[in-house]
C-alpha cells in the first residue's frame, strides 16, 4: 500500500518544530487559553469523528447535505481543477466532491491537508482504493504551513477548500490572517470553497456542544492528555470540567476547561510551571457563527469574489464559493 504519499510539512519551510511557544504563552497569560489545534492528536481526531455523529451535532450532516445537493453544480462552475483540502480529517464529506469532479470535470489530483497523521494516512489508503486512478498527495501540517508550500507551488487550476466550520476557530485576526494566506496562495481564476456554521438560537448551539454522551467533554479534555503526551505534563484530568457557552455579543460558542482546585502544573520540557485557581477556567477553542453576508464581504476584502452561496432550508449552515 502506498503510505508514502503522505508528507510530513516540516524542515525546509522553517515549519512545524513544535516548540510549545503557544502553549507557554496561552497558559501564562489571563485569562488562560490553549490553542484549538492541540484538540487533534489521534485521539482527538477520532473524538471529532465520533462527534460529527452526535445527534445533537447538526453541523456535519447538514454541510454533507447541501454538498451531497450541489457538488455537481460546484463542479460544473469551477470546471477542471486540482482539489486541495485543510483540515481534511477523515474527508468523510469530501465523497461529494470527489465523486462530482470524477464525473464532471475530469479530476485528477487531490491533496488532503490535516495536522493529525494518524487520521490522515487512514483516510488516504482508504480513498486509494476508492479511486484507484486519482493521485492523491496527502500533507501532514499546520494550515500555515500548507498555505506556504501551496504558494510555492502553482501549476494547474485549483480549488482550495476549508469545510465544517473550522474558520470558526479563529477570532477575527486570526480569521484575517488566514484569508491573507490563503489569497496569496491561489493563483488568479483559482477557487476557495468555504464552509461556515450560521447564526441560529442559543439553545440549538449550545446543545450541539454540550451531547448527552459526554463526547464534547472527552474531546475537551483529551487536550490535556495531549499536552501530558507531547510536553510530558501533569495536568489530572480529574480536576476539570467540561463547558460550552453561546456568547450572544460575539456569536461563538466558548468552550472551556474549568479547574475545580487550585494546584500546579508543569510541563518539564517547556520549563513552565502553572498555577491554576480553584475555579478558573482555560479558554480551549472558540467557534464562531457566521453572517453570510458579512463573511462574503471579508473575502471580497482579500480578493475572493463570490461566485455563488448555498445553504440547507433551515439556514443553518452555508458554503460559499469564491474566485480569486
Ligand atoms: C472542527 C472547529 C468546526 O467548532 O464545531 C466540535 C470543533 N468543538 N465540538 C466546531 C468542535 C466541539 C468544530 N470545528
């Protein structure tokens, strides 16, 4: 089985290296935060996976819907192009699209992009063997630095594609930078199809991440076990609980790690030693919840003119596609 066509992202791009300069600065600041990335070890990725089947989750199977809908008009507008996708996953949903451009517009290349290798490589064999003549590349890697390599790299037309919402991590400077990189990494006429969560009532959102099985909870906490993992840390997932809050004023869900002692932690290789309040929380991942509207103009702002917005019935969820 070919498993060299997964690529680590490193070296030469002054990349990955993680040094854990985020996690010193995340936790040494007020209030604390950690950066959203840290949820996907394999572990974390596999309770991704098993979140996106929540009944309470709707994001996932209401993007599925409205691309399982319209991935052939998607394709019919675009025309031939290389795909490339951030943040790829399992690329549960990306079937749509594959399976669109093979019919329509004589796809040949798909380049699947995520930080966790472990989900990666599983999902690349399996497609493999789905589509025995497509050339598959997969990258291991940070966002960043596949929008670097991307730049560096222009030959054919291309789609970049970034679904389930994963914009919703970003607050808007980060949000701001990313679209920065990814317009200086397409080439004039090249596409970005962009998947975002819509704004709708607290209860629906907050519920979709607070599950009954406790799933959001594990995923929460897995961070942690990931920072014992890579920064030989002690945090005892023991002493914090899970929490999901809609902050109405700036439309995202916020979730947290609420520590339920005071006590240390340390993380040996980073140097750091932390305190932690009886009751304080650490910020873990924002998720913010989208105006089409406004996003459409944010991406005019950076050159991405929109083509064309789709959505379920209820509104819940839209993509945008857009040209640069
Ligand atoms: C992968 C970032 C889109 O924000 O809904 C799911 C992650 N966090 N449940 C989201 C997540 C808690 C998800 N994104």
């Amino acid at each position: 089985m070919r498993t060299e066509n997964v690529q680590m992202l490193t070296a030469h791009h002054q990349l990955i290296k993680n040094d854990g300069d985020d996690v010193i600065q995340g936790l040494t600041q007020t209030p604390k935060i950690l950066p959203s990335k840290y949820f996907y070890d394999d572990r974390g990725s596999e309770l991704f996976e098993q979140i996106c089947e929540l009944p309470e989750y709707y994001p996932t199977r209401t993007e599925a819907g409205i691309l399982r809908e319209y991935a052939n008009e998607i394709a019919q507008i675009t025309g031939k192009c290389e795909l490339i996708e951030l943040g790829s996953g399992s690329s549960t949903k990306t079937i749509f699209l594959l399976d669109a451009y093979q019919k329509l517009a004589n796809l040949s290349k798909y380049v699947p992009i995520d930080i966790s290798g472990g989900i990666l490589k599983v999902s690349v064999l399996k497609l493999q063997k789905k589509y025995p003549n497509l050339s598959i590349d997969g990258l291991v890697g940070t966002y960043e630095q596949a929008l670097i390599k991307l730049a560096s790299n222009a030959s054919s037309s291309r789609m970049v594609f970034f679904l389930g919402s994963s914009i919703g991590n970003f607050n808007p400077q980060e949000s701001d930078k990313f679209l920065s990189q990814v317009a200086y990494a397409l080439n004039p006429g090249d596409y970005f199809l962009l998947g975002m969560d819509l704004q709708k009532p607290k209860d629906i959102l907050e519920a979709a991440y607070n599950d009954n099985q406790g799933i959001t909870a594990a995923f929460n906490l897995n961070m942690l076990s990931h920072l014992n993992g890579q920064f030989q840390g002690n945090f005892d997932l023991n002493l914090f609980t899970h929490q999901a809050i809609y902050n109405q004023a700036d439309t995202q869900i916020e979730m947290y790690l609420h520590s339920h002692k005071s006590h240390w932690v340390s993380l040996e290789p980073l140097d750091l030693k932390v305190f932690l309040e009886s009751g304080e929380k650490i910020l873990t991942e924002i998720s913010r919840k989208f105006d089409l509207a406004i996003m459409q103009k944010e991406l005019e702002m950076h050159g991405l003119r929109t083509l064309k917005v789709w959505t379920d019935p209820q509104q819940w969820f839209g993509l945008i596609l857009c040209q640069a």
